[in-house]
C-alpha cells in the first residue's frame, strides 16, 4: 500500500486556527453608498519566465473600479504589508476587506 502525502495547491495563506480572528466588518454584503467607502483586495499569483509575479489590486465595492495596486516577486507578509501602506496612505478607504482577515492572518 502506498500512501500519498495530499498535495496543497500553491495557496498564498494558510489559516492559523489558533489566530485571533478580525471582525468581519463587511458581513458578506459587497456593496457600498459612495466612492472610496469600502475596498477588496486579494493576492493573484502570476506565473513568469523567471519566477513568479505577485500582484495586489485594490478593488472599489462602489463601482468595481481598480483603484490601486502593488507587485513584487515575493509572496512574504511584507507584500500585503506594502501594498496597504502604499493603497492606504492616502485615507481614502474606511474599510479594508482581505482574504487574509478571514483566514486569520490579518
């Protein structure tokens, strides 16, 4: 009999069950009154040539605009980190909405 380890798929984040987790402030309602009121972001892994391309895009709830966005080639916490500070310096979002938060990483 063999047995195979099973294979995780090249995820970005693994939950941390033992994280405190972040209050979910959207509450799955994906809408918003006003530009700039609320904003999605996730992490999209582009493969390339010579490695792999990481791409952050800022998504407004109002009208599905990309607003802003970050690359880098490393998938470390110090990518989501940048690409907040960068989306975020400017205040203005109110609410900021990640895969990352519901995970537990956040």
């Amino acid at each position: 009999m063999v047995i195979k380890k099973k294979r995780c798929p090249n995820g970005i984040m693994h939950p941390d069950r033992d994280a405190e987790k972040s209050e979910n402030l959207i509450k799955q309602d994906f809408t918003a009154e006003k530009p700039n009121e609320t904003w999605l972001t996730d992490i999209t892994e582009i493969p390339c040539r010579d490695e792999n391309l990481y791409l952050v895009p800022a998504l407004d709830y109002f009208d599905d605009a990309i607003v802003g966005m970050h690359t880098d080639t490393s998938r470390r916490t110090g990518l989501c980190c940048r690409a907040f500070e960068n989306l975020a310096k400017d205040g203005r979002v109110n609410i900021w909405e990640s895969a990352a938060q519901k995970m537990g990483a956040a």
